[in-house]
C-alpha cells in the first residue's frame, strides 16, 4: 500500500509543482523511466512467483537504469546515440511485454 500511495503522491506532485528537466538530462530521462519501468514489472512478476527480494529489486533498479543511461551516453559520445537510444528501448521493451504477459497469465490463468 505504500508504494501506490508514493506513486500518487508522485504523480499529484509532478501535476503541481512542473518539474524543469535540465539540457544535458533530457536525452537520458525517458530511458531512465523505461529502464524503471522495465524492473518494477520485473518486481511484480517476482511478487507473484513468489520470488521478490527487496534487495534485487533495488539493485536490479538502480543497475538498470545506470547502465542504460550509459549506453545513451557512449551512443552519444560515439555519435549513434539514437541507434543506441532506439536498442535500448527494444530491448527493454521486450522484457517489459514479457514481464507484462507472465502477470497476465498468473492473473487471468490466461
């Protein structure tokens, strides 16, 4: 309960306050948010196999998102950072449709 209370306590914040994103950030954010994305439906896929480890979690969290920023930035320095960007997001996509299709047979027995 406390997660979906920080999510929308998060989001009513964002609403009000408009957060500014600086330059140099904005490349870097919406794969940061999908790199997130990808190990909070990791999260609830553990959570209902069973399996959820808190420290996982946060380590596989944290490690996600640094090591896709740093793959924007290396395409970025090596001037292929939208190829990079655009692998990137596949590839966590996919995981994210995988994830998203376990928790829907788990749920639905579907």
């Amino acid at each position: 309960m406390i997660p979906a209370i920080g999510l929308v306590v998060g989001i009513i914040a964002g609403l009000v306050l408009h957060p500014t994103v600086p330059l140099w950030a904005q490349p870097y954010l919406p794969i940061a948010v999908v790199a997130a994305l990808d190990a909070v439906f990791g999260g609830v896929r553990a959570v209902l196999d069973g399996i959820f480890d808190d420290k996982v979690f946060i380590v596989s969290f944290l490690s996600n998102v640094v090591v896709a920023a740093f793959i924007v930035f290396l395409g970025d320095q090596l001037g292929v950072g939208t190829q990079l960007s655009t692998g990137v997001v596949v590839v966590l996509g996919v995981r994210i449709f995988s994830n998203v299709a376990s928790i829907r047979r788990h749920l639905f027995r579907a």
